[in-house]
C-alpha cells in the first residue's frame, strides 16, 4: 500500500517534469516558429516538407500506394491525408474553412455534384492549375475540364477518375426467365433506348423467378436514366428548367414506370438492406457505374461469385467521380500543386483504375494495357476496361449548375421514391417533388 | 457540559481582546481573496468602542479595510460563477444573439460573411412553409408518443422499486444502461430490429401471422418506432428520479395512511402522486425540451442518414429540417430563423409549465 502510494507520488513527479519538459520544448518551438516561417513551418523532424491532402469516402490513393511513389520520387515531400467519411459532411465543412480561410489541407477534394457550386462560388479561393506546364488539358475529356473551370477560364480543380455506367446483371436469373446471359447479347437487349430495357423487364418479370425484382430501385435507375441524357436542370445558359426539360421528364417516366408496375425491389441504394438485397440476389440488374463494381463484390460475396456479369448500359452516362483542388491559403501551395499535377496524370490514373478500379478521367489512358486489357473475375472475366471506355467515350456533355445535387436529391427522394415506396401516382409525386426542390432552391 | 460552558464565557470574553491585541502588534493589509470569517469583523467594531481615539491614519485604514471586506462579501461570490457565465457567453448566449441576427438575413453557406438584409422575411416565410409545419407536427406528434408513456412507465417502475427488492443496485443499474448507450449506437440496432425486408420485428410479427409492416414509410409506424428508441434510452432516467423523489417522502404518510385502510394503488394515487408533483413537473419539462430537440434518432432511423426524415418527410422533426435547411441547402438564414422559431416555442411551454407549477402549489 505505501510502496504504491510512493510510487504514485514518483510518478506524479515524473508527469510533472515530462509537462514542464513539453511546455519548454512548445516554447522553444514557438520561438524558432517566428524566426522561420514560411514553407518549413510544418516541416517535419527529418526535415521533409509534409503536404496535408483533405478527401471523403474512399479516394484509394493511400492504398494504391501512390503517396509511397510521390515520396520516393520527390525525397523532401511527405504526404499524409485526412479523410471524412461521407462527403454530406465533408463539404460544408470545407465550405465553412474556405470562407474562414483556416484549417485547410494543402489538396482538398471535391465531389462532382459540388465541383459546379464550387466553381461558381469559391474560384478566388483556390489556385490556378490550368496554366501549369505540367497539365495538359488534353489529358481529360473537355466536359471533365471544363467542369473543374470558371466560366471565364480559371481552373480551380483537376479531375481524378469518372463514373461511367454499364448494367450490373446476374446470369442466373437471366437464364432462369429465358433471356441471353451472353453480355454482347444482352447489351443488344436494350441498345440505345432505356424504354427497351423496361421491355426487357417485363418480359423477366413475367417469365422469371417470382421473387426476382428486375431493378433495384427506382432512385437507382432514374439517376442513370438521367445520367445518359443529353441534358438535365440547367440549361446552357445556366438557368434552372428542371421543370419543362423534356430530358428530366423522359427518365422520370422510365423510373416511375418501372416502379409503379412493381418491377423495383424498392430498396434504396447504399444503406444495409440493398447490401442484404444484393447478397441474397433479389434483384436481377443495377446501373453499375466503373466504381461499384468492388462494392457489388464486397455485398455479394462468394454466394455470387460468377453470378454477376457487365453488359452495356442502354445509353452511356456518368455516375460520379471528383476533383482535386489547392486551396490558396494552403501551407504548401506550390508544392501541393505539382503533387496534384502528378496525382491526376494519365499513368496515375491508370494505376488508380489497376488497384482500386476508379475509371480514369483521362482518354489517353485507354488505351494503355493497363485499361484495354483489363478484365474483372468476379464478373465472369469481363472485358471491364474495354466497356466502361466505351461508355466513357460516349457520355453527354451536360451542363451541370450549382445546385444540380439538391434538384436531384429531392426529384428523386420525393419524387420517385414516393412512387415506388408509397404508391403516389407518378402525377402526384411530381408535384410533391416540384415543391421539395423549389422548398431547397428559395433562400 | 461544564466544561463548555466555561471556556464559552472565557473564549466570549477574550476573543474581542485577542484579536484587537493581535491586530495592533501586526497590522497586516486586508486579504482581497476569500470571505473573513463574520467574527473577525465583529471583534473590530467591539475593539474601536474601547480603545482610545485612533488617528487620522489609522482610521482611513480602517475604512478601507471595511470598504474592501463589504465589496469582497458583495462581489466575490460573482467571481466565483463567473467562469460558468463566460462560457455561457461565449458558446450560449453569443451564438444565440448572432443567430438571431442571421435569421433576419439571407445567408449562404458558401459565403457565411456576406449577409443580405431580408428583415423578418424568414419568419413570414416559416409561417407558410409546409415543411416547418410538417416539421413541428411531427415533433410534436413524436414528442407525445415517446413522452407519455416513457414517465407513465417510468412512474410504475420506480413504484415497483421503491419496495424492498433483492438486489435493489442490479436493477437501478440496468435501468440506467440504456442512457449510457450512445444515441447511434442505439438507433443503428432499432434500424436494423425495425427493417422491412431482413428486420426482426417483421420476423416475428410474421411469426404470428401478422404481415410485416413497412415501419420506415408510415407516417405513424416510423414515428411509433423512432418513439421506442425514445422510451428505451430514457425511461430508466426518469425511474431514477421519481424513485428518488419517492424515499424522500416520508414513511409516516404511508404508515397512517395504511391504518386508514388504503390499499397500495390507492396509498400510490393519494400519497406517492401528490408528494411527487414537482418532481413530475420536472421530468414533464426536461422530457418536452428534449423533444423538441429531438435529432439523432430520426436522423439515423433513416438509412441513408439522411435529414429530410423519410421520403414524405413522414420523420422529418424541426431539428432535422433546420439542418437540411442548413447544411444541406446551405441557406443559413432560413435555418437560423427556425433555429429562434425553436427557442420562442420552447419559451413559450416554458411559461405554460411555470403557470401550471404555480397552480399546483395553490391547489395544495
């Protein structure tokens, strides 16, 4: 009992210098602080230059072992990064860091249904990187250029990978309601038109397993119907006309229908039940665009191994993808932004699609072996890389606006969904989903 | 008994004499810092009748010396709670002032510092927003269901353990576990209990051949579900309360009133009820507020995490549309008006609680 009392009473001594001794060091630190400054502020203790890079989600580059080569490469240069889960989160933070011009990572990502407000509204806060001799803007595809650009030519974000769509189907219960399960075959089921693979649903409804849904859900299927579309909310000159575009009413129609004739497992995309869903095969095909395909493999497991196969989507269009950005008040500036130079370089980008499978932005990518070559085993040896730079080739230009991520959030929440999960007629629910939209819009 | 008494009357006549000596061999500068005992205080007074006429100087000290102890008795206990009030305004009052100045703005989130007048604009504006009033409807309506019968079941639980119970500290325990779980943690286990597809409850509702409910679309089943969450995390607080108020009252109330001839559920309604009224005024309080903020539940019962609370807002309550409006829509104007919409409602059951608290007190 004393000695432990003793002993506790030593080690309270020993805190207490260790406080002191830490205390000393911050100020010292504080002292050489404001004789140095400038870029070595953050070096390190092995004096290498640290570079902060701000994501969401799951970028991958960590994994694919890309901040090791950077490092290898630039031997002053340390990478570390900073990732928030869920970009819901992630982005109003960074809003509110850009307006207080603190706390920011010297690389910050944005996603694409931000990249417009961004563009719009934040362009002084970030740094140039269209003029740097080490971009070439020919790298990408011009609509992922210029989404990353200001109207009036200043670009503030290079584009890492895109989200091309293909159709996600199983095999097995194509096979089981009498349809083709070769992908070339299939993918000539519904060629160029969504309302031909609505046919082919009904045709599976009908003939194949009674507790089989043809879709997964009607959010799902309107988001890629609207993804292929020559236009969505905006129009080119920028003004809202969600309401009396043609193209938003072509995929609503085709989402509704799907979910008023019942064809939908009615799940909504990313939360347990559709990971359940996909696991236990309720549901025979999924726009699927280049980034899900580790997701599907992840649910689904080996109960579906070899079940899974790619086919082309009706129409090609593009589901996702980011941007890396240097903001103007980050540590490093210069140095952050030859990093992202090299991140988002074709060859990069390629390795990026290798390890990971995000589909690079980059057309001269395509046809490297990396890509051309480049088949995925869960889904049957699919020749991945050849069609998803099919579709990448064929995705629309559409005008993206600020808000274009709250118009279809809510056109899909309260509208389509509450056709096919609360039975509104597809009348009804426009209705509903006009006022949610113009509810978000009014300031 | 003596004893005492003696070195009273000697300690009663020597204090005054003590201390006065003491203080004329040493004169020391009055401490600023911690209250003098009264006593020292009094001996001062007693000594200046007694001793000869002091001088100028000596009198000027003495002044400043009552001057400096009657501020330090004024002031000091404000020193001592200034620190809780200096948070307070720094992270209470501060946020609720600007608030209330950006709620008379139209503000974006993409460019916080660039305010545009908009006057009372987004009050007007409340009171035709479908949304807010969807939104306060379902707090309400959530509020009630979760509320009543939580402190009804807490009122009975905390009975049942007022008795002499084996292993009284095991259930007083249990009861406060599910306060203790973190809100997500508890939610994301009812979400998966409350599915459509894979969730148990449907499962066993299937069992005894009822179909499985939809709990996440209804407007009434995804409120009822969100409601238990509500009850199983706070029911065991309130047992804690009421059981504490009731060992406070006194035995002998029982004891007579079981000689009357009450019977238990009556010695319950006529004695436990009425003694406890405070206490349930309280929890009737302290439920209400928390209600009205309700937040974490709804957010989380809907998968995707999402603030609009189902496809219809069906769940949607005021906390979670302030922050749709807010962080998601990024007008934090909009947001901050309902944010001040909130606190006027609350001020206002505030003022109903304190009308109903003093009737009770007259009607007793």
């Amino acid at each position: 009992m004393t000695r432990m009392a003793r002993r506790t009473r030593r080690s309270r001594h020993r805190m207490a210098a260790a406080v002191a001794a830490t205390l000393g060091a911050a100020l010292v630190a504080g002292c050489a602080d404001d004789g140095g400054g400038g870029a070595a502020e953050r070096a390190g203790s092995d004096g290498r230059t640290t570079l902060t890079v701000g994501l969401f989600g799951t970028f991958g580059f960590q994994e694919a072992g890309l901040y090791e080569e950077y490092e290898r490469l630039n031997p002053g240069i340390a990478i570390e990064q900073t990732v928030v889960e869920r970009n819901e989160n992630y982005y109003p933070q960074l809003l509110t860091r850009l307006a207080s011009d603190s706390g920011l990572a010297d690389v910050q990502a944005v996603e694409v249904g931000n990249i417009a407000e961004v563009t719009a509204t934040q362009a002084d806060k970030f740094v140039d990187l269209g003029e740097r001799p080490d971009v070439d803007p020919g790298d990408w595809f011009d609509w992922k250029w210029q989404q990353g650009t200001t109207a009036d030519g200043k670009t503030i974000a290079l584009g890492t990978d895109i989200g091309p769509m293909a159709i996600c189907y199983r095999k097995d219960h194509f096979e089981a309601a009498g349809l083709p399960t070769d992908r070339a075959e299939v993918s000539r089921l519904w060629a160029g038109d969504w309302r031909k693979y609505l046919d082919t649903g009904k045709r599976f409804m009908a003939d194949g397993p009674d507790d089989v849904a043809w879709v997964d859900s009607a959010g799902g299927l309107y988001s890629a119907a609207i993804a292929s579309a020559e236009s969505r909310y905006y129009d080119a000159d920028g003004d809202i006309v969600y309401q009396d575009n043609p193209d938003v009413r072509a995929a609503w129609d085709i989402a509704t229908t799907a979910a008023e004739e019942g064809m939908t497992a009615r799940q909504e995309q990313f939360t347990p039940p559709w990971d359940k869903a996909m696991n236990n095969g309720t549901f025979a095909t999924l726009s699927c665009p280049a980034w899900m395909l580790g997701y599907i493999q992840d649910k689904g497991g080996e109960q579906s191994e070899g079940l899974w196969d790619v086919a082309d989507a009706p129409r090609p269009g593009n589901w996702g993808g980011s941007f890396l950005g240097v903001p103007e008040s980050a540590p490093h500036k210069e140095e952050a932004a030859k990093f992202v130079a090299w991140l988002t370089a074709p060859e990069q980008q390629a390795t990026l699609f290798e390890e990971r499978g995000s589909f690079p932005s980059s057309p001269s990518s395509y046809d490297t072996p990396t890509v051309a070559d480049a088949t995925h085993d869960y889904f049957g040896e699919a020749p991945i890389g050849e069609i998803f730079a099919r579709a990448a080739e064929g995705i629309p230009t559409q005008h993206i606006g600020p808000k274009d991520q709250i118009i279809a959030e809510n056109i899909g929440r309260s509208g389509v969904r509450q056709v096919e999960q609360k039975g509104l007629s597809p009348d009804e629910a426009w209705d509903e989903a006009v006022k949610a939209v113009e509810n978000a819009l009014g300031r | 008994m003596r004893e005492t008494t003696t070195t009273g009357t000697d300690g009663a006549g020597a204090a005054p004499r003590d201390a006065g000596a003491r203080d004329a061999a040493a004169p020391r500068p009055a401490r600023s810092h911690g209250a003098p005992s009264p006593a020292a205080g009094g001996a001062g007074r007693g000594r200046a009748g007694a001793a000869p006429a002091p001088s100028a100087a000596e009198e000027r000290r003495r002044a400043r010396r009552s001057r400096r102890y009657r501020r330090d008795v004024r002031w000091s206990p404000y020193a001592f709670v200034a620190p809780f009030f200096l948070v307070f305004g720094a992270f209470g009052l501060f946020p609720l002032l600007y608030t209330g100045w950006a709620s008379l703005h139209r503000v974006s989130l993409t460019a916080p510092t660039d305010m545009e007048w908009a006057g009372l604009g987004n009050f007007t504006r409340l009171l035709g927003d479908e949304f807010f009033w969807n939104a306060l409807g379902n707090t309400f309506s959530i509020g009630v269901l979760a509320t009543v019968p939580q402190l009804l079941m807490a009122l009975g639980l905390a009975h049942v353990m007022n008795y002499r119970l084996r292993g009284s500290t095991f259930f007083r325990v249990t009861m406060l576990a599910p306060y203790a779980t973190s809100v997500a943690a508890a939610t994301l286990v009812f979400v998966m209990l409350y599915g459509r597809d894979y969730g148990m409850i449907n499962w066993a509702l299937g069992a005894v051949g009822v179909d499985p409910v939809d709990w996440q679309n209804g407007t009434l089943s995804s409120q009822f579900a969100i409601s238990t969450i509500v009850i199983w995390r706070w029911t065991g607080y309130n047992t804690l309360i009421y059981l504490a108020a009731m060992q406070a009252v006194p035995r002998d109330l029982y004891e007579s009133a079981a000689l009357d001839g009450a019977s238990r559920w009556q010695q319950f309604t006529h004695v436990t009820i009425p003694s406890l009224r405070p206490t349930i005024l309280f929890t009737v309080v302290v439920s209400t507020i928390g209600a009205m903020q309700l937040f974490g539940e709804p957010l989380l019962f809907s998968p995707g995490g999402s603030p609009a609370g189902g496809v219809d807002h069906q769940y949607q309550t005021l906390g979670l549309y302030l922050y749709e409006q807010g962080w998601v829509n990024l007008h934090l104007g909009r947001a901050s008006a309902i944010a001040w919409a909130m606190f006027l409602i609350l001020l206002l059951i505030a003022v109903v609680a304190a009308v109903v608290a003093r009737r009770l007190r007259k009607s007793q």
